[in-house]
C-alpha cells in the first residue's frame, strides 16, 4: 500500500488489492489501521475513486475503529527525568526562550491500551499524572486507567499517586505494583498510607521474575541496580500478543547489572532505555558519582557491535532538562539517529 500527497491536503491512495490480501495480518493491523486512522482526520481533503479501490477503501475506512480497539497499544506519555522540563530554577537556554519558560515536557509515563479498556495500564505515576491521566483517558474510550505499575519510590516515578487521593481524583481500589519494599512503603508512610486507607489505591507486591496478567498483557519485573534509598528498582518486560517491549528508564551503570544489556535488547521488539545524560559535561559542578546512570555515549559505545536491525530497537527515554536530545536540531540528536537508536517522544504509539 503506498500513499502519495496531492494538491493542498488531499490524499490519494494507490491500493493494490493483491498487496492487501497478503499481507500478514499483524503487520495489516498495525500498519493499515494506523495509517487509515490518519487519514481520516483529513476526510474533508481525500479525493474520491472507483471500482474496487473505492470498496477496499470504503471497507477499510468503516472498519478502522474496531481494528484500532482491537490493538495491544503503547503509548508515551512522558520523556523526561524526575523532574521534567523547565526544572524548577533553571535558568539556561534549555530551560528558558526568549525571558519565557520553554513548553512543559512531561515526566516518563507509558500507557497501555487494549481491547477491554477496562483493563488499561499506566507506567509510572509521574508528577505530571494529571495531563497523562486525562490523556490516557481519552485514548482509552473514555475509560480511566485501572492499574499502574511503578518501577521504584524516585520522585518522578510514584508522586503522582497523590493526585488519586480525596483532594484530587478520588480513585477507588487503582492497583498499584511494585517490588515489594515500594508496596511497603506505601502502606506504611505518610501520606501515601492515607491513600491506602482510603482505599483510592491498593499495593499489590510483585516478586522479581514472577508474572503478572491484565487481559492481554503480560508483565515481568527485572531487578536493576539504581540507588535503592526508598525502595528496590525494577524495569518491566511488558509482553502483548505478538510483541515484547523493555521498560528500563532507571538504572546506575550497565556493568553493575549481573544481566546482559546487549542479549536483553537482542531478545526483545523495543526496548525504552535510560538516556538521562547524553554525556557526562551536562552538570559542571555536580558529582555525577552521587546520581549515576549510564550516559547515552556509553550505550552507544556498548552498542556499536550489535546490528542496525537491533540498534533500532533502542529507544532511549528519560532525559534530563540538560540533555541535547530534547532539541531535534541538535548535533546529538542526529548523532544517534544516525547510529541507529531512536528518540522516544511523547505521542509515540508501538503495536504489541
């Protein structure tokens, strides 16, 4: 199927009925239903045509929203570190145009979509949960998420949860997963035990290398290395029914993980990597030792033996305020694209 701009905002389309009728059906979902989805925000625009062209067209074109709903979907939400951008007191060109406070990009957040969408997921209850909450929402059919999974008690990752309490959402019985000393935690401290009497939430503990289902998803907690203060760290293997995403925006170094980085990349169809430092210059005058993670020069000298094909699995995610890779004219951010690596942005949308 190939598409071709014409005059203004018109489309039209070039199908070829063979081309459809082989394609695989998971590569028909996901590649046709997104690309009619787009097109029909510009109904107004598309040019008409005949015979059986206007039947697949039409077929297709009434069927999208029930393939769409159909889909195992993962959606961004969030990009940035803890504290997102602009950074409280920051007063630098990354933060600051023009006298003004640059646009607001979110913490790191994914949802996921499927085919009940009462059973939607969120990950990670950043401090910008209520825009991702609503955003969610209304990808989700209007349905709130019903879970939410949160890799470790750092602040851009559970603060949100207070936006579910009695002053805010008011959520009834959201459960929330997590290693065990994060459950724990939450039922044990203020005000986050307030959220638990309530019951706006409830900490269900999930053990490292044990299974957790939701409808059509399934996800895996892997332990990983990354300043332990409040509670131990977990990145997530969130499988759908044909494809398995990494979830790892946190950790110290790649070398303190007894597991392989490069084979867990290599075993998986996306994999969201911790990219918080492009190199170690962004912070003069801070100890980088005291807030550690691999920089984004270091991963792609790790990956410089693995192949372009999984290269392209890589999304890297979680980028500091100082980070060139929030800047697409940036010469780093077209360093990585070159080496093969992907910039996760907030609207991405993966089929699994």
């Amino acid at each position: 199927m190939r598409f071709r701009k014409s005059e203004g905002r018109a489309l039209n389309i070039v199908c070829d009925p063979i081309e459809i009728f082989f394609l695989k059906w998971s590569d028909f979902v996901e590649h046709l239903g997104r690309v009619i989805n787009r097109f029909i925000h510009q109904y107004s625009g598309i040019s008409m045509f005949y015979g059986p062209k206007r039947i697949i067209f039409w077929m297709v074109f009434c069927l999208s929203p029930i393939w769409g709903w159909c889909q195992v979907e993962l959606h961004v939400l969030g990009v940035t570190q803890d504290a997102g951008l602009p950074q409280l007191g920051c007063v630098k060109s990354c933060c600051v145009h023009d006298g003004k406070p640059r646009e607001r990009i979110l913490v790191v957040s994914l949802g996921i979509t499927q085919s009940d969408p009462k059973k939607g997921v969120l990950i990670e209850a950043a401090p910008d949960i209520n825009l991702q909450w609503q955003q969610f929402t209304k990808i989700n059919r209007e349905i709130e998420p019903s879970s939410v999974f949160i890799t470790h008690a750092h602040m851009g990752h559970y603060s949100g949860l207070l936006q579910l309490g009695r002053e805010a959402r008011n959520t009834k019985g959201v459960a929330v997963y997590g290693h065990p000393t994060l459950t724990e935690f939450l039922q044990r401290d203020q005000p986050w035990k307030q959220l638990v009497t309530l019951k706006n939430i409830t900490p269900d503990p999930i053990s490292m290398g044990s299974l957790k289902t939701i409808g059509e998803l399934t996800i895996t907690p892997i332990q990983v290395p990354h300043r332990d203060e409040i509670s131990a760290t977990y990145a997530y293997l969130i499988k759908g029914p044909s494809k398995t995403a990494l979830f790892l925006p946190d950790i110290d170094k790649w070398e303190k993980w007894d597991l392989s980085i490069d084979s867990l990349v290599r075993s998986v169809d996306y994999a969201f990597l911790d990219a918080t430092f492009f190199d170690e210059t962004e912070l003069p005058g801070r100890n980088l030792k005291e807030i550690p993670h691999p920089t984004v020069r270091e991963t792609m000298e790790r990956a410089k033996s693995w192949p372009m094909s999984v290269r392209q699995k890589v999304y890297l995610i979680h980028f500091n305020h100082t980070n060139p890779l929030l800047q697409k004219e940036s010469a780093a951010y077209r360093t990585v694209i070159d080496f093969g690596f992907q910039v996760a942005a907030i609207g991405n949308i993966i089929s699994l």
